[in-house]
C-alpha cells in the first residue's frame, strides 16, 4: 500500500490459512429411459423426478381368472417388453434405501448400446456427481455389451478420478453370468468400480392403469394352478389350466446340463429335466420350442418377465375362456371381480437389478457414519429378498476370484436379519491397496477436495509463504479427517502426512518450471472383512 495522503489507515493481514470445503461424496447419476425430458437434471426426491421426467408407462398385464372356482388364485403374465420400463422404479428403489440428491441423465434414441454409451459421455460434462449407477442397461443388454459400456465408465472414472461406478451382474438368461461378466470386463481401472449380485425381489408395484390389464376367465369346469419353483440362477413360474381335481403337480429332475432342457408328464406330474445351471429365464425360452411340453401348462420366467409365455398345448389349440375383458371394462360392470383382480395385481412385484438400492445405502452410509465406512453390512429396505439364495461355499467363489482377482459383492437374504450387502470389494478384488470400496471413495474424497481447495495457490509466489499456506490448509483438513475416524493411528503423524518445500518436495529446476509439488501420505481405515474368535480349552487348575 502507498501512503500519500495523511490520515488514519486500517490494513487487514490474513494469518490463518484457507481451509478444505469437502465435496459431496454420494450424489449418483443414474442414466437410462424417461416417460418425458431429454435434459439431465439434478432432483432432490421421486416428486422431484414425476415433476420432470414423469413416473412409467403403465405395465400391461393378462390376469387369467379361473371359470367357476373364486378361491383359486389368478394368474398374472406380463404382456409387454420390460425394455419399456423407464428409471422410475430404480430410482424408486433409491430413494427408498436412504438416497438424496441425485442426477437423472436421459437417453434416448437409438440402440440401446448406443444411447447408453452416450449417456456416460453426457454425464462427463457435469462436475457434481460422484456415482455412476446404469440398472436399465443390465435389463436390456446382455453381459458383453454391459461390460463394454462398464468399460467407458471405468475409463471416465479413471480419466476424472472424482466418481466411482456402481455396477450389476446382468441377468440375460444364459448360464454363467458372473463368469461371463469377469471376462467381458476386462483389467483397465477395476478400482473404481464395484458390483453387485443377484437381483432382487422387490416390494415396488407396477405402476398400471385399468385399460393395461386384460382379463381372461377360463371355461367353466376349469381351474388354475400356479406352482413357483427356483431353479439355478433365477425362478420359473409353471401354471397348469385343466380340472379342479387334477392337482397337478411340477417337478425339477436331475439331468445332463449340456443337453436341452426336456419337458415330460409322469402321471399328475410335470418333469422338467435338464435344469442344472440354467436360469428360469433360460427354461422358459426353451419351452417355446419344445415338441415334448404337455398340454395345459404355461412357463414363464419368475419375477423377471424376460420370457414370453404360451397359452397353446402340445397340439397348437388355444386353451378356451370363456370371455376377454380389460379392467376398464369391469370397473361398473362386474364391480366384485374387479376388485378381486385389483387387489391380486397389487401383489405382484417388481424384480430390479441391485445397483439403484446400493447406491442408495451409499449416500445413508455416507451421511450417517462417513465415506470411510465400508457400504456393507447394511439391511436394504422395500426388498422382499435376492432372486436367489446363496451359500456360504458360493459366495467365496464370488468374493475371491483365483483366476483374475474380479470379486462381487454378494446380497444374501439372512434369517432374523433381512436381505443384506455381504461383500465391500472393488472390482479389484486382488490389488491390496484399491481392494475395498470405502477405501477408494475415500481417496476420491480426499484428491477432490484437496485439489479445488488448492485452485487459489495457482499463480501465486513458488515460495515458502505459499508452501506453508498450502501445507497448513491440507494438514487441517486431514487432521479433522483423523479426530472423526477416517485414518488410522493413534497420533497424527501415524495417520498422515503432508510434505512440501524446496530441498524436500522440489528442486530448484521444479521452481523454474512453475511446479509446486505437495506429497501428502494417508493411512485409511479397511473394514474388517473377516472376524475370526480363536478359543482355547484351560484345564482345571
């Protein structure tokens, strides 16, 4: 300052140091098919996401009724493609498990393939999102193409080094989709991904209106039977239209896993051989085209839909009904059986991949306890369970991959415990630094923050003054990070360090080419994946 004119004058000397603003370290992207909108948008709750991009495009249904018997159940089939569902039902599932503010990214078109590849090149122009969550593209394209668009995440990912993907095992209805999965996936940027599996079994309602639903009511003197079974990898769902006493029954039997899946009625039952590693999506597809599937009986795959059920029996003739309605129909005209319908319709759930509900503990976890936390552990809330049940035996083949190091996280239903995140691996499953999930979004957390906090060193004096305001700035916000729980050591100097200086961090040739060159050393906290109690039997004394 220069002084010419006598007086009074008052100077302000800064003394402390800027500070680090974290960034937000839960805020997802989902990218996928809208009812309405192209623009991406940031929302704040689902009314937020119906006030922008609408809710779904009502599901259509057949609901087959049977002719003369009221306390038999009716039987509901899905009646159009599931690629026509829009993010409102994920999106649904996020918000449910504890999910705040998060991007809705449109596509729109084209392929598939290609709208959703797109969608990951729009998201890279937004700063804000740390998520990358995709669940349409698991039900619409098979593993090769999702690990392909998986891929251009993972580079983004890696090329930002502020986001982190969350991703699912696709379901296409062919054998061995984890391994599958592994392949396609390939090695580049495995640390900034995570993925879980199977899908599950939601308690998200179809979103119909009364014209979407058809009614069918069999022939009098006929009745409906409805039989859920699981089979590996998925569920299929065997109805039998015939006689109210022929109690027919379904059974899965041993076969040879390479052959085609076979279709053959002993007595009263229906065998279906052949179903070893198989999914329901995969039996029902076969039964399309089978010459020696019984008449009378439909198999769809369970929960999914992604098989197109038959009505037609072994000789090609329809099965009778007796009348064809839609609910709109019924509503003032047979007002009984249109709440009968109504309230069976409202039963049938949704099946989704887990990405979006994952995502959704991530943002609790977050919020609650820290990014440092290990997202794992934690129930998922408006989920019925897995699709599948697993093992102790089949989880490890899925948590520790000897082949390649690609572990998944497993969901796993646990009896008193509800359907939990049993796994908190990245995809690089093998790589000791980069291993756990909270361990990689932490240093994301941390490498953002510290980057935007140090804009304001730039241009300024490669001399001490700065190097200590520098310094001074990320010590602060570590040590804040160590006082709540995110490093480990017992002391600071145990849990961190931040180095910078001429002689130290730089050399004179550094100074005169305008680099400033900071080394800061983290010891993150890792979850205790495996707890291990060792007992001892003491003799008597």
């Amino acid at each position: 300052m220069q002084l010419r004119t006598p007086g009074v004058y008052v100077q302000e000397v800064a003394t402390l140091p800027p500070s680090v603003a974290e960034v937000s370290t839960a805020i997802p992207a989902f990218i996928g098919y809208v009812e309405r909108g192209t623009e991406a948008a940031r929302i704040g709750s689902i009314l937020d996401y119906q006030a922008l991009f609408g809710t779904a495009r009502p599901a259509r249904f057949t609901a087959r009724v049977p002719g003369d018997d009221i306390a038999a159940p009716i039987v509901f089939e899905r009646a159009d493609d599931p690629a026509t569902e829009t993010l409102f039902y994920p999106v649904s599932h996020y918000f449910a498990n504890g999910g705040g503010p998060c991007w809705i990214v449109p596509v729109g078109g084209g392929t598939p393939a290609a709208d959703f590849a797109a969608g990951v090149r729009r998201l890279e122009q937004e700063d804000e999102p740390t998520l990358i969550v995709i669940p349409q593209a698991a039900r619409r394209l098979g593993v090769e193409d999702y690990a392909t668009l998986a891929q251009e995440a993972l580079k983004q990912c890696d090329r930002l080094q502020d986001r982190f993907c969350v991703l699912d095992v696709p379901d296409d209805g062919k054998p061995d989709a984890v391994g599958r999965f592994r392949t396609a996936i390939g090695n580049e940027h495995l640390s900034y991904a995570a993925a879980y599996h199977p899908y599950l079994q939601t308690t998200i309602g179809w979103v119909v209106d009364d014209a979407s639903v058809s009614v069918e009511r069999a022939a009098a003197g006929t009745a409906i039977f409805r039989r859920d079974l699981p089979a590996e990898g998925g569920g299929i769902s065997v109805t039998y239209l015939g006689a109210p006493d022929a109690a027919m029954r379904v059974r899965i039997v041993a076969g040879d896993p390479a052959a085609a899946p076979t279709f053959k009625l002993d007595g009263a039952t229906l065998l279906i051989g052949n179903a070893a590693g198989r999914t329901g999506t995969a039996l029902a597809a076969a039964w399309q085209t089978a010459a020696d599937r019984p008449a009378g009986f439909t198999l769809a795959a369970q929960g999914n839909g992604t098989a197109t059920p038959t009505t037609t029996g072994a000789t090609g003739t329809a099965l009778a009904v007796q009348a064809s309605a839609t609910l709109a129909t019924l509503r003032t005209a047979e007002t009984a059986l249109y709440n009968r319908v109504r309230e069976a319709l409202a039963r049938e759930r949704m099946t989704l991949p887990p990405s979006a509900a994952v995502a959704g503990v991530y943002a609790a976890v977050d919020r609650d306890r820290g990014v440092w936390k290990a997202p794992a552990n934690v129930g998922l809330a408006a989920t019925v369970g897995p699709v599948s049940g697993m093992t102790d035996a089949e989880q490890e083949a899925l948590n520790v991959d000897v082949t390649a190091g690609k572990s998944i996280n497993a969901i796993r239903a646990f009896a008193g415990r509800g359907t939990l995140i049993w796994g908190a691996r990245t995809l690089a499953g093998n790589d000791n630094e980069w291993r756990y999930v909270s361990v990689r979004r932490l240093f994301i957390t941390i490498e953002e923050s510290t980057r935007k906090a140090s804009a304001f060193a730039v241009f300024e004096p490669n001399d001490a003054t700065t190097w200590l305001k520098v310094r001074s700035m990320i010590e602060s916000y570590l040590y804040g990070l160590w006082e709540r729980g995110a490093l480990a050591g017992s002391k600071p100097d145990q849990a961190y360090y931040v180095n910078i200086g001429l002689g130290s961090t730089m050399t004179p040739q550094d100074v005169l080419e305008g680099r400033m060159v900071v080394q800061i050393g983290i010891a993150a906290v890792r979850p205790a994946e495996f707890v291990l109690l060792t007992f001892t039997q003491l003799l008597q004394a």
